[in-house]
C-alpha cells in the first residue's frame, strides 16, 4: 500500500524548495557576479603567497 502521506510531504518539501528559488532577488540580475567573491577561508594563503 502507498503511504500517501509520505509522497504528499516529498513532493511538498520540492515544490517548496522550488518556488523559494524562483523568487529570488539575484535570479532577476543579468549582469552576473561583479569582480571577484570574497573567499575569507584562503585569507590565509594568500598572505602566504605575498610573502
């Protein structure tokens, strides 16, 4: 037998999760990422290459 429940709460979970990534902010910019992310975790090697 299906658990209905289940399936209601999986299918659920992913309508969700879809209709939160169409509606963001950044999705409606055509210009991209500008320049480079700030990486803070390799601040650390990159003091290393400077020296």
């Amino acid at each position: 037998m299906i658990d209905y429940f289940s399936i209601a709460l999986t299918h659920g979970l992913i309508l969700f999760a879809c209709w939160r990534l169409l509606f963001r902010d950044d999705l409606d910019s055509e210009s991209g990422v500008s320049g480079k992310a700030p990486r803070p975790w390799l601040r650390q090697q990159d003091d290393n290459a400077d020296a």
